[in-house]
C-alpha cells in the first residue's frame, strides 16, 4: 500500500479519510466493480460538491505499464 499526497509530491505513511454513508457506499461499489472487472486500474470517488477526490489504484507489479512514470516510481520505491 502507498498513500501519496500529491499536491506535496510525498508518500505518507497513514491517513484518516471521513465518508458520508453514500460516498462509504460509492467506495464499495466501486472497489467490488474495480475488483470484478479490472478494466482500468484506478477509481475515483467525490465528494458530494466535488471538492475533493480520493483516486484508489489496483496494482499488480507484472502490469506496472498501465501506469504512468510517477506512479512506477512510487510502486518500485518500496518494493
């Protein structure tokens, strides 16, 4: 797991994210589809104004390719 703060361009080491009951359900939803069918590797959920993002990534280390140079470089630093 990385938890990256991009707007600081750091990896962080834990976080507490507070979700209303329908943006905790959106995340479920989302995570199950994701999980089922990984078309892409990457999800979004909103908040209800759009104000704020929380992007979770699927990674597997055989298909780093999906992912663009900075986000290798995160999945490889620890690796």
């Amino acid at each position: 797991m990385y938890i990256y703060d991009s707007e600081n361009d750091k990896l962080l080491d834990n976080v507490t994210i507070y979700l209303t009951l329908d943006e905790a359900r959106e995340l479920y939803d989302s995570l199950a589809e994701i999980i089922e069918h990984p078309v892409g590797n990457h999800i979004h959920i909103n908040s209800s104004d759009y104000q704020k993002e929380v992007t979770v990534c699927i990674y597997d280390i055989e298909n780093l390719d999906l992912f663009d140079e900075k986000s290798k470089k995160i999945i490889n630093s620890r690796a």
